[in-house]
C-alpha cells in the first residue's frame, strides 16, 4: 500500500515536471519523439519474437600485428568477440557494434537473439573505435579513420574465422552492423569482393552514418546545447541527475539502487528534451574520451600523456577525466587525428581525410552491387536531410527508411527485424507502408 | 598450516594466470534465454503501468511522511570523489582483477555447471543467514518494520524452507532487503568516508569496509549451528563466494577503457551516498562546500 503512494507521489510530480517542461521551448534540439525513442530504444512489447535459449561463447585473440601495449591498457592485451553457434551447418552473420561499443552490448544481444532465432550462427565483434580494440587489433592505435578501421577490422575477423571454421560449418557469410558498426559492415564487404577471405554474401547496415565527421560533429552540438561546454554546465546537468536519481531513490523505500525498476527511475530522471539530448550527448561523449586518450597516447601527439613519460597504471586519472569532459570530437581530428595521419598517409590533407571518413568511398560498390541494404529512420539524429537523400539514391531500392525511431529507437522491432531478414535471405522486396 | 596452503595454491594460480598467453581460447558462457528476459521485461512494464493507473487515482501531491524536503542540486555531492589511497587503491583493483580472472571466474564457470536447483539451494542458504545480520541492525538503526519482515523470513525459510534452502518467504511475497552495519553507520550520520578497494572483495568505502568485517565478526561471534568456525567455515566462506561471483555479470575491464578504476570509483560511491540519503535519520545541512570531494 505504501509503495502506491511513493509512486503516486513520484509520478504526480513528474506529470507536473513534464508539462512545465512542454511549456519550455527547446532550442534547436531533434524531434521530442527521435530523442525519447532513442534513449528507451524498442518497448519490450514490439521486440521481434525471440528464441527461448542463445548459446554463447566468449572468445578471446591475441593479433601478432597489434602495437606494443602501452602500460596504462595491459588489460587489453587480448581482443574479444562473442559467438552463437548453430548445431547444424549455417550461415554465419557477422554483427559490429557502434561507437566505443564491445561486442556483447544489450543491442548486439538482441540482433544476436533475432539472427540466432533465424538459423545463423552469429558472431558478434566490437567497434573498431572500442578502447580494447584499438589496443588489441588496431594497426594505428588512432581511431577514426573509415578504412583503415575497416581493415583492422576486416583481418581480426579474418583471424577468428580461421578457427571457427575448424570446429563450425559455415554455409554462407553476411555481415551487419549498427550505427558507425554499420559503416564499417558495408566498407568489410567491399574489402571483401576483392580479397575473398571471408566471402561476404550480404552486407545490412542499421542506422549508418553517411558521413562519420559530421555526425560526430552532430552529436557534439548536441552536448553543448543540452548540456553546455564549460566545466560548470557539465557539473550542473551531473547535479541535475544526482538529486532527481537520490530524491526518486528516497521516495521509492527501496533498500539498494539495484532494486529500483529503472523504466520508473528514467521516467523520474529525465524531465526535458535538454534532459534526454543531454544523456544521449554524454553517451558519446564518453566514448570519445577513451577514443581521444588513447589516440594520443599511441599517436604521441603529447596532449595529454608525455610520450617521454608514459602514464603509469597506477597515476591519477581525475584531472585527465576532468579536461576530457569537455573536449569535442572536432578537438579529436584536430590534435591527433589529422597530425597523425598526414605524418603516415603520403599525400593525405586536411580536407581528404575528412573526406574519407564518408561512406563516399565505397559509393559505386553501394551503387551498383545489389547485395548492400541499409535500414535508417527518417528521424535519425546523426543524419541530415541531405545525408538521408544520398543514402536513398545511393542505395535505390535497397534500403528501407520507417518514419520514426530516432538512432537505433526501434531496433529489435518486429518490422525492423522482419526487414533485416528478408534482407539478409535476399528476398526483401521494399519498404511495407 | 591450511592457511599457508591456500596461500600457496593462491599465488601458484595467479602466476599461471599471468602466465596464460594463448593465442585463441574460448569460455563458454551460460545461455541467454532471451524470448523469458524479454516477457519478464513486458511483464515488469505492465505492473509499473497498472501501479501508475492506480496511483493516478489516488494521486495526491503531498509529500510522503517522514523522508523530509527534497535534496537540491546545492546538496548533490561534488563529482570528484574523495581517495586518499588512489595508488594502494588502484593497485588492489589491479590485483583483483588478475585474482578474479585467473582463480575466481574459473571455478566459478565450474560452479555453473551443477544443476541449478542445487545452485539455488546454496544461494537460498546464504541469503537466508544473511538475515541474521539484517535484524540486527535494523534493530540497530530503529527500523521496526524491515527488521520485522527479516525476522519473519528467516522463520519462515528456516522451518518451512528446510534450513533455509529453499525461499519459500519470497513466494508470499514477504521478499528481502538486506542490511549491515555499514547501513546502520550511515543512518546514524557517519559519511561513507575515503574510497577503499578491499583486496579480493572489490570497491567499497572505508565506512563500509568496517561495516562489512563487522558483520563478519557478528556471525562468528554468534557462530549460528557452528556454521562460521571450524571445517564448516573454510568450506562455507569460499562456498559463498564462489556462489556470488556465479551469479554476478561483472567483468574486470570489459569496459576495455583506460579510465575504467574511475568509472568504478564514481558509480560506486554516487550509488553509496545515494542509498545513504534514503537511510539518513536526519536531513543532512547542505553545508559542505561544493569542492569538497564526495565521500569525505
């Protein structure tokens, strides 16, 4: 009984937070509904149906071809990937996480369970831009660059295929991937039809970025809009969180925060669009830390680690956690990206590398190569109107665009994975109204 | 001279496990059950839901009695987190995560392949003598009600539930809620003090690190059935730890990222001074400055 009127309390005092909230203009945030679809993602209730039971491997790779380990990531020696196996022959989906992402996230579990419930084995792998990957399979330790991530990429999976071909039999080969994992999918089948070692059938791309520059770009705008940019604005939205997350916490007579249903929690924690852009920004952001941090430290452009004195495992990292709240991805391209890769790529500029960070590169593969699908929402916060024009051009009859879903929002959902399937089978034959 | 050879056993293995440089190796995780998650997760919205409808009857915005006005952003403690010991602390993580991965997570993916309603006998067994330390300090802290409802479960699942291997109290709906003496601390207005990373227990705060060898020194001293001296409490202690790493998902440095020590550290401590505000018997002053780290 008492719980009812904690919750009654709680929720009354939300409706009144949200309607104050409505009253607030936002300024120059993405669409209410593609912010709050992308932070809930799929209502469990849309799921696709799921098998009762995914068997699950974790497997661990040493790559002879990684970089001499900086002390500070002596954890990350190894590279993990996670796989599924059919007890029959099957094929074989390749699924790539998004940005900063390993490759066990809850989105990958869920297309993990959809594939698996289809009849593939499934082998999930991280982001080229996650910080075990850099350190473990990553032949620059700089994150960032399309194709050169792409093909770091391309050979770790080559290297796990190696053995699992031994034990599993793999009748066909596709490859998937979500968000910036989408863009790397579609770049791994075209380094595919030329080298053949992994004999890429179909590549479906969920969420792509058309041009990973600007979306990142994108998402830092976000940060700054919703959040701010000086050290005092990111310590009041962390403020704003802490006392909403505590007073939530207090009213919910719950002993341990673990307890909480967090569906409740989110809905007492995040009032606004600033409130939802805000979590979303910071999610990236977060990523981009270890992006950057460790960028530096294998570029040895000196921003934060002096390459005299590598950090010890053992140093403080607050001050450094501090500064690289603040720093944007456009900082990121600026002091590592870019010296690092005009020092190494002959002939590189400025504007080429910026260019080649655009799904562009392999726009006639797109183009004329029928087995390149693409799945995105009208609402995409990572994509401008242009962007999603090009990618329907580009990839004619071949990509499917539903209305609403924000990043990722409907993921998992039983059209998206309808889709996805026929489109992997070979049999999707467009768009259902 | 069993001591001697636990430790032996103990640095043998975390050498071997430095030592482990395989290439290729693959563990075998237990399987997802995604189609049971996923219902279990409708299920949980729709209960949220019905509370919501009901409780949108009744809605009153009076604050709820007794948990005083609510925390303001001025009350939040600061972001950075108070850590005297940072290279000592930094260096047991370490420690603990080569301990885990070469001992620990092995013999827990051995545990895993009992059946699991012997497993769930352990872990009912354990749960149920936990409640010997949360009555009393629920008694400790004034809390008749919780103490009460700990009390009642552990009659019921020591009779009923035969030894408290089986949870028949959840089943009606009398469900738990642990507590310790860090708790009880915490209530009576003591902050969670410097961070401490306890040598193979992982994060903790000095308070709380006090708090747990405490509750650990009240059931030896009560020694419940001769359960915590002796033959008994070798086997019964590593047992119980064994059991909660099974059924813990945590992974050292899955996050792959240089700053995972700090990640850690800051949602460790926020979710300790968060569960402190709903204890505290009083509101706190709001007089610590905004620099102060939090914890101290």
């Amino acid at each position: 009984m008492n719980r009812f009127r904690w919750l009654s309390a709680v929720w009354a005092l939300t409706h009144l937070l949200a309607v104050q909230a409505a009253e607030d203009p936002p300024a120059g945030l993405p669409d209410s509904a593609a912010l709050h679809a992308t932070v809930y993602g799929t209502p469990p209730q849309d799921i696709a149906p799921l098998p009762a039971t995914v068997p699950l491997q974790e497997i661990d790779i040493a790559l002879p071809w990684a970089r001499p380990l900086p002390a500070v990531l002596w954890f990350d020696r190894r590279l993990r990937a996670w796989f599924s196996v059919q007890d029959k022959p099957a094929p074989l989906a390749i699924v790539i996480a998004g940005t900063g992402s390993d490759g066990n996230t809850a989105r990958l579990a869920t297309l993990r369970a959809t594939l698996y419930g289809a009849g593939y084995h499934v082998l999930t792998m991280p982001s080229p831009t996650f910080p075990g990957f850099v350190a473990s399979a990553s032949t620059t330790g700089v994150a960032g660059d399309l194709m050169q991530d792409s093909r770091d990429l391309y050979d770790a999976t080559r290297a796990i295929l190696a053995h699992l071909r031994a034990k599993v039999r793999i009748t066909d080969v596709d490859v998937l991937g979500y968000s910036l994992g989408g863009a790397n999918a579609a770049v791994l089948k075209s380094i595919d039809a030329r080298e053949h070692a992994l004999n890429i059938h179909r590549a479906v791309m969920i969420n792509p970025p058309v041009s990973l520059f600007a979306s990142m770009g994108r998402l830092d705008q976000l940060f700054a809009r919703s959040i701010g940019t000086s050290p005092a604005d990111i310590d009041h939205f962390y403020r704003r969180l802490f006392v909403r997350v505590a007073n939530y916490f207090r009213a919910s007579e719950q002993v341990r925060l673990e307890d909480t249903n967090l569906y409740a929690a989110a809905a007492a924690v995040l009032h606004t669009d600033a409130d939802f852009a805000g979590v979303i920004a910071l999610d990236f952001r977060l990523s981009l830390m270890s992006i950057f941090y460790e960028g530096d430290l294998y570029a040895g452009t000196g921003v934060f680690s002096d390459p005299r004195h590598p950090p010890h495992p053992g140093d403080p990292t607050a001050p450094v956690v501090q500064e690289l709240l603040r720093k944007t991805f456009a900082e990121y391209f600026d002091r590592v990206f870019v010296p690092y890769y005009l020092a190494h790529r002959p002939g590189a500029t400025r504007e080429s590398l910026f260019a080649d960070s655009r799904l562009d590169i392999i726009g006639e593969c797109l183009r004329e190569d029928p087995d390149y699908f693409a799945q995105t929402n009208s609402d995409d916060l990572i994509l401008d109107a242009a962007e999603l024009d090009w990618l329907r051009a580009t990839l004619a009859g071949r990509i499917a665009v539903y209305e609403h879903g924000g990043h990722l929002g409907n993921l998992g959902d039983r059209q998206q994975v309808a889709d996805m399937l026929q489109m992997l089978a070979g049999t999707w034959t467009g768009a259902t109204p | 001279m069993r001591r001697a050879g636990v430790l032996a056993l103990l640095g043998a293995a975390l050498l071997a496990g430095g030592c482990a440089t395989g290439g290729f190796s693959v563990r075998t995780l237990p399987a997802e059950t995604p189609a049971a998650d996923n219902a279990a997760a409708i299920r949980k919205l729709q209960a949220l839901q019905a509370e919501v409808a009901a409780a949108g009857e009744r809605a009153t915005l009076a604050p709820p009695a007794g948990i005083g006005p609510p925390l303001t952003a001025e009350e939040a403690p600061s972001m950075g987190t108070y850590d005297p010991w940072e290279r000592t602390n930094r260096f047991t993580y370490r420690f603990n995560a080569r301990f885990d991965e070469a001992l620990l997570l092995p013999v827990a993916d051995r545990y895993r392949r009992l059946p699991r309603p012997l497993r769930t006998g352990v872990r009912n067994f354990f749960s149920n003598l936990s409640e010997v330390v949360s009555v009393i300090n629920y008694t400790a802290q004034l809390r008749a009600a919780p103490g009460v409802r700990c009390l009642g479960r552990f009659v019921i699942n020591s009779t009923l539930g035969l030894g408290g291997l089986f949870d028949v109290a959840t089943g009606m709906h009398v469900t738990q809620a642990r507590t310790g003496f860090g708790n009880t601390l915490a209530r009576w207005g003591m902050q969670p003090g410097p961070y401490f990373v306890i040598p193979l227990l992982g994060p903790s705060t000095l308070r709380d690190g006090f708090g747990w060898a405490a509750d650990f020194g009240t059931n030896y001293l009560i020694n419940l059935a001769d359960l915590y001296r002796g033959t008994a409490g070798w086997v019964l202690t590593p047992l119980n730890g064994v059991d909660i790493r099974a059924n813990a998902s945590f992974r050292y440095y899955s996050t792959g990222s240089p700053f995972e020590y700090d990640a850690v550290r800051f949602l460790f401590v926020r979710k300790t001074l968060i569960e402190d505000e709903a204890l505290r018997l009083w509101h706190r002053s709001g007089k610590r400055g905004a620099q102060t780290p939090a914890g101290q």
